[in-house]
C-alpha cells in the first residue's frame, strides 16, 4: 500500500545469533506494465519456512520502506504467494497518532482476517502498484490478523484503525483484488479530489 501521509519487527521468538542479513530491493509491478497479470490471481498458501522465505520477507521489507510504502504483499513484487509485509511510519506525527503500531514491522505469512468489526469506516487508499492514483475506500474499522511468522509460528495481531486499513488493503492483494475494485471515487494525483475518475471506468487506471 502507499504511503499516503497518513499511514521490531513482529516475529516470534528467535535465537539471537548474530547473523549478517543482505536485503535486495525488488521491482514493484504496476497496473498495465510487465507481469502486471500476477495483480490479478490468487495467491498460493506458503507451506515452506525456509532461508528463501526469510530472504524474500527482507526484501520485501526493504522495498517497501525505499518505496516508500506501509504495506506491501508478495504479488506486488512477482511472487504468487501469500505473504504481507506492513509497517506504519514512525514520525513525529504518527507516533501521536498510531501510539505503539507506529514504527512496527509486520511479516504476516498466510494471513487471514479475523473478527472484522461491524463498523465500517472510508478513506483514502492509494497503492505502489498503481501509482498516481488515489480512492475513496469502505473498510473495517478493526480485525484480528491470524497467520504465521517466517518461522511458522502463529501469529495473531489485533489491528485497528489505520493498521487495519493496510492490513485489509495487503491480504486483498492476495486475492487478486485492488483497492479500485472497492473504490467509490477514484482520482489522480494531480487532480482535484472533485473531479475524480470514477469506479466505473477501470480502463483509465
């Protein structure tokens, strides 16, 4: 997901060997570019917890961070699987504003929502993966995250909020879905928001 002006690591207990880790970034597919078909399908269950899990889940990070992004799923990055990276910023600002779940990233492995609130609430999305383009989306105002760590430990993470936005954002990216299928209003960059591109006309995106 974008960074937007508004939006440790969560990983289970590890050994705390000290180890040289080499991240990588990785090029982020876009809407009409190369590989752009990958958007569109539906990720697959990672069933392998290995050192190529963990090396993709730093590059992942990395990329996102360099983008910069606060969230981004493996499809974004031309891997069909189901993988999630997230992390709110931790600016003077959004530590007032997110507290404790600023600053924190997530790896989220095989996430699934969990107890979605009742509430819904709208904002404005926006994503790396279609750049210059913003939306008005309806999402769960909260939820429990359930899924695994890159060690295959489960995790459950209770998000709210704008974190839970992004998460919601991420794990539809899994599924082949973009916050424009969801969008009731949706404009460029440089437009103002009162003269959006509407949901109904996908082929300008």
């Amino acid at each position: 997901m974008a960074r937007d002006g508004l939006v440790p690591i969560i990983i289970a207990e590890q050994d705390t060997r000290q180890v040289e880790v080499v991240m990588a970034l990785r090029d982020v597919v876009v809407v009409g570019g190369e590989n752009a078909e990958v958007l569109r399908k539906r990720a697959i269950k990672v069933t392998t917890f290995d050192d190529k899990l963990a090396t993709l889940l730093d590059d992942m990070a990395e990329t996102m961070l360099e983008a910069p992004g606060v969230g981004l799923a493996a499809p974004q990055v031309n891997v069909s699987q189901r993988i999630i990276v997230v992390r709110l910023p931790d600016d003077e600002y959004s530590l007032e504003e997110y507290g404790d779940q600023a600053g924190v990233l997530y790896e989220v492995v095989n996430p699934q929502i969990s107890r979605p609130s009742n509430e819904m609430v709208d904002g404005v999305e926006a994503c790396l993966s279609i750049p210059g383009y913003f939306g008005m989306v309806s999402r769960h105002e909260s939820a429990v995250i359930k899924g695994q760590d890159r060690y295959g430990n489960r995790l459950r993470i209770k998000a709210t909020d704008w974190l839970a936005r992004v998460f919601q954002h991420e794990i539809d990216h899994l599924n082949g879905v973009l916050f424009i299928d969801h969008a009731t209003e949706i404009w460029r960059e440089e437009a103002q928001h009162g003269d959006p591109v509407t949901a109904g006309e996908p082929g300008r995106l």
